[in-house]
C-alpha cells in the first residue's frame, strides 16, 4: 500500500534515492581499512585500493579520523580502525552472525558427529562466538573464550592467512607450552603456517588440552583475509589425526558457506 512523504507525496512514485558517492567512497575506505587490521594501510595504498585518487582519499580520511572511525598512526601515517567503529561493532554484538550461520554448524556437527565452532577475528587474535555440539557428547563450551593463537587449529588457521610479517607479530613471544606437542619455536611455527595455507586448513593434536584435537578453516573476505574461522574437534578417541582428511575439507567447505553468508 503507498504511503506519503513528509511532503504529501505519494512515495509509490518516487524513486529510489541514488548512491551519494562521498558517502560510498568513505564506506569503501573503512572496508579496506578494516581489511589490513592491524599494521594499517598508508593513504596512498588505501586510495590505489579504492580505486580513488589521493587527494579524494586524505579528505575523507581526514572526516573519518575526525570522527574517531579510523586513527592514523603517526609514526608511520598508517591508517587502522578507529575507537569509535570498533564501539559500533561491539554494541551490534555477534548474535546476528550467529543466527545466520548457525544452520552452517549444525549441519556440520550432525554430518561429523562432532562439535563445530565459529570463531571471529579481533585485532589480537581469535575469539569463539558460536558452538554446537552433538546431543550425546559433553563438550567445553568455547564461546566467548579467546584462544593461544600458537596452540589451537583455530589461530593457525587464521595466522596462516596473514602476511607473514604480521603473522609473527601477533604472537606472544615467548611462546607458551600447554602439552608436549606445543609449538613453542616461532620459526617452526612459521614454518607451519606456510603448510597450513597450502592444505587449506589448519591441524591442532591436543596443543593446547592433551585430549582435544581438530582441524579448522579461514573464513576469508573478498581481500582474501580471515574475517573468522569455522574449527571442527572433539576427544582424542573420536578425533584421531587419521581423520583430518576427512574432516578438513568439511571445514574448508563450511568455511565457505559463513564466507557466502556473510558477504552476500
């Protein structure tokens, strides 16, 4: 049914508002900010990336920055996501992710019998925002819970898909051991890291608890980083390394679809 505009006009004969184009070369800037978290971007790379000139991208930087939505790093006239955009984010919360993802883990913990996580990228590492279990299986419940990037399928997966320079600088050095399969030499683990991007996923045996192993995929954005990662594990005794096989590119496969999902 039409309704009227604050002008008394019938809006069924209106057209849709065009795109103002500030507005959409501001938004397109905050994305690829947000997409080099956490080294930054200068103006220069941000306005090639946005397919923008330089003068156009300092301006709007500049509005941004002004707005607490992005801050420079003076140091290096690097550009990362500001305190107020990182506010905005926290209020929205994870529940609608979750709920639009959760059909993805539920059919993944049905299909393996085992528990599936989705976990979200931070500007320090990973943290669990979604689980489901199996009905029949008494499982820790990860959510909420940040993981040892090092230890966990989880932070290889997302480690992996970062520059390597990066990569390195999110770990805490040194390293901590949990078991005795930890990986507590950052050259080692780098090393692995160049592995896991080639198989496409990410392996854990019992690094961080001594029972639990699993495997795990990035959840990648359309600048091929990691926006997350969909992790499947359980015991030992279910869980053995001779299923990674089999289990990896289930992930890989979900990792996907949370992609598909979430991006449209």
């Amino acid at each position: 049914m039409a309704t009227t505009t604050d002008t008394g006009v019938d809006d069924s004969d209106v057209e849709p508002p065009a795109r103002v184009q500030s507005v959409d070369r501001a938004l397109r800037l905050l994305e690829v900010v947000a997409a080099t978290a956490p080294r930054g971007e200068t103006v220069t790379t941000l306005a090639t990336r946005c397919e923008i000139n330089r003068a156009t991208a300092w301006r709007l930087l500049g509005t941004l920055e002004a707005r607490g939505l992005v801050e420079r790093d003076p140091s290096t006239n690097r550009y990362r996501i500001g305190l107020a955009m990182i506010r905005m984010s926290a209020s929205a919360g994870y529940d609608g992710l979750v709920r639009r993802t959760r059909h993805v883990l539920e059919r993944v913990s049905e299909q393996t019998g085992e528990t599936a996580d989705l976990a979200v990228a931070g500007r320090h590492g990973v943290t669990y925002v979604g689980e489901v279990a199996p009905p029949s299986v008494m499982a820790i419940n990860w959510v909420a819970r940040e993981v040892p990037l090092h230890a966990t399928s989880t932070g290889k997966a997302f480690l992996a898909w970062l520059p390597a320079e990066e990569a390195r600088g999110l770990l805490d050095l040194p390293l901590p051991r949990f078991t005795d399969t930890t990986v507590t030499d950052p050259d080692v683990l780098m090393a692995d890291l160049a592995g896991i991007r080639e198989r496409g996923y990410a392996e854990c045996s019992g690094e961080l608890e001594p029972t639990l192993y699993g495997v795990s995929a990035p959840i990648l954005n359309l600048d091929g980083r990691p926006l997350g990662v969909f992790s499947i594990w359980g015991p030992v005794s279910r869980v053995p390394t001779a299923r990674f096989a089999e289990l990896g590119p289930v992930a890989v496969q979900a990792a996907e679809e949370v992609r598909d999902a979430l991006l449209g």
